[in-house]
C-alpha cells in the first residue's frame, strides 16, 4: 500500500489519508507480546475477530519502518545505528537483541574474570534470571492483505494520538470559519509527518529587497519583476512520534514558489495523554473531539494572526534586514555560510547549484537557493528540514 507522497492535491492527499486510516490499528501491548522473527514485529492477539465462537484473537505480523526501527532503538537504549545495522545485515542478530530485551532470559552469561573459571569460551554462565521489560508500548500499524501489514511506531503508552486526516480536515474549517480565501497549494506525507502548505495571494506585500537580482531557477522570472510574497502557514502533524501538531507561518514568494517558514513564531501542541489500557485502541469520541477542537481554536489564531497585512509586512522587513548582505559565489563561501544548519555535503552542492542559477550573490540569495533546491527533493522530510532551517541565515 502506498504510505508516502510530495507534492500532493489536497484531493490526492485526502484519498491516501483515507485510504490509511481504514487500514490503521493501535494496540496497546505489554513487551511481552511483542517478538520479531527475521525482521518482522508479531503482535500478539493485535486482530480481533467475530467467529461462531465469538470474539476472538490472533497474532498479526507487520514489516517495521525505518521509524519504527527509532522508536524501538528509543524504548530498548540501544544506539539506532547498530539496530539499523543489523536489520540490513544480521537479521538473526536483531532478532535476538530485541527479543533479549523485550523478553528477558532464564539465565545470563557474563565474562569471566582472568584466572577464574567459566565455560571454556570466557564466559560463565550466572544462575540469575533477567526479568522481561514491564512496560507496555503503543504500536501503531497498518494492517496488511494477504501477508504482514507496517509497523509504524513504537511509542509510548500516554501517547495522545491526533491522526492526519482529522488534523487535516479540522484546519480546513478553522480556515473557513475564519472567513479568508486561503488555498492549500500542496501537501507531503511521509512515515514520519504530513506537511500541508496553505497560502493566502489575497494578502500580499512586495519584498523588493528579498528579491532583488534573483531569477527563478525552474523559470528564469525575474524577482525585481515580480517581488510579491504572500502570508500562509504550513501545518505539520506526526501520527508516529516525530514532532508535535504544528502550525508555522510561511511566506510563499510569488516568483518561484520558495515557502520561507518563520519557526520563532510557531504554535505547536504535543501529543502527550493519559496512560492508555493494553488492548486495541479504541479511541474516546470526547477526547478525539476536545483535541479536534483544539486543532480548529489553534487554526482560528494561525489565520488571525498570520494571514494579514500587518504581520507579513513586519516579517518582510525581518527578512529583508540582513538579506542584502554579500555572499561569494563559492561552494566553501555557501557552505562556511550554512555549517550551522548542519547540512549534508550533498546539499550543500545542491544549494550551490540553485544559488549560481539564481544569480543572487546575498543571503537572500542562499535562503532562495535552499527552499527552491528543497522542493526538487523527492524525500519530504528532508525537504521539510532543510525549509525550517533556511531562514535563521537572516535571523529571523
């Protein structure tokens, strides 16, 4: 089934969101129940079933995510990089570290000191048995067809779900009942988030400055030409543990599409709940309506206070403080530049190449150059990263 997309319709988005949401299934199981056998999570009694019999349970297999992969690293203690590792090489080695962990051992073996005895391998075995971790853990999967579904994450079990397409939906009537013509120009899904973009042309503000001797590099336009930008936010969600319900404001700059977010003035929410009960989940209408809710109140102030004239002409003039400033027009020159961002080699040549086709030689020059590389990229998260990063160049 397909999990991801970039640069989506919101019709497109809205028919995967749905399309995952009918497959999805939480269950709230005790280390205990969980194993893996070549790779591949086992949820014990995960699937209910109506039979002659009743209600019954059995186990479901589901192949985990790089994601998921994170969050077990997370709950075990052990570096993800080494788990990671042995997934792409050493299967039957992941195997038995996570099941070690999850499930303890009848006995344990330890080195043995020198000049003592142990088992003829420098080892000795101790008598003592390893209790099985007694945490239960949120698992968040799809379920499969004829063979194992996606295990998503592994969270914790007072994680407070607010699913995509929920957020999604609830946004939308914020907007409309915040009464503003705004649009959702595209939208990303990934493992790990969804990202939405919501511009607003009817508030617009030049940024002559901004734009000054920059060309679109997937156009040739010119921004002395065309110096418009327009107010929007970009709402960020993760259904799997990678970061709060987000909204941030954006300036959409007309001339090329580049989405500057402006991160100091986010509102974000987090997904932290009660203790949930082992079981499938079965999420409480009151509390999946209160956060509901509050995604709509949170929308209503994103539009108050970022679709409108006086906030975009403010954040122009924040951006356009230090976006004059000369940069050369040399790889080390771009990347002493952005070092702080901690972007990879690979980017930072990319960056370069947009930065030269942009002939902006200024650090607004490699703001320009970082969103617009950003959008050629196909992996959204990556994109999303290098975006919330770029604008911190002008300080702001």
């Amino acid at each position: 089934m397909d999990t991801t997309t970039r640069h989506a319709t919101l019709p497109d988005l809205l028919q995967l969101l749905q399309d995952q949401h009918a497959r999805k299934l939480d269950v709230v199981a005790p280390a205990t129940a969980l194993s893996t056998r070549d790779g591949v999570l086992r949820v014990k009694g995960a699937v209910q079933e109506i039979t002659l019999d009743g209600v019954t349970s059995r186990d479901a297999d589901f192949v985990p995510t790089a994601v998921f992969d994170e969050g077990l690293a997370d709950k075990l203690g052990v570096p993800v990089g080494y788990l990671k590792r042995l997934r792409a090489e050493r299967p039957d080695l992941y195997d038995q570290n996570v099941n070690g962990w999850l499930h303890g051992a009848r006995e344990k073996r330890v080195l043995a000191p020198t000049g003592t005895a142990g088992d003829g391998d420098g080892y000795r075995t101790i008598r003592e048995a390893v209790p099985a971790d007694p945490r239960s853990f949120l698992v968040r999967t799809f379920t499969g067809d004829d063979g194992p579904g996606i295990a998503r994450a592994l969270l914790s079990d007072r994680y407070a779900t607010v699913d995509n397409l929920d957020v999604l939906m609830s946004c939308l009537d914020g907007v409309r009942a915040a009464g503003v013509s705004a649009q959702v120009k595209s939208g990303d899904l990934t493992d790990r988030r969804m990202v939405v973009r919501v511009a607003c042309p009817e508030v617009a503000a030049a940024a002559p400055r901004l734009l000054a001797g920059y060309r679109s590099p997937f156009t040739g336009a010119s921004g002395d030409e065309n110096p418009l930008v327009f107010a929007g936010f970009r709402l960020t969600n993760s259904e799997t543990g990678g970061g709060a319900f987000t909204i941030t404001p954006e300036v959409t700059v007309q001339v090329c599409d580049n989405g500057m977010t402006i991160t100091k003035d986010a509102m974000r929410t987090v997904h932290l709940g009660g203790r949930l009960e082992e079981g499938v989940v079965r999420w409480a209408e009151d509390t999946q309506r209160k956060a509901l809710e509050l995604v709509q109140a949170k929308t209503r102030d994103a539009v108050a206070a970022f679709l409108n004239a006086d906030y975009l002409t403010a954040v122009v003039a924040r951006l356009e403080a230090r976006a004059e400033e000369p940069v050369a027009t040399t790889e080390a020159a771009v990347q002493d530049l952005t070092k702080p961002l901690g972007y990879t080699a690979d980017q930072i040549a990319g960056i370069m190449d947009h930065f030269v086709r942009g002939g902006q030689f200024t650090r607004g020059g490699v703001v320009n150059a970082i969103t617009s590389y950003s959008q050629t990229l196909d992996d959204g998260d990556a994109a999303h990263d290098l975006d919330a990063r770029a604008t911190s160049l002008l300080g702001v």
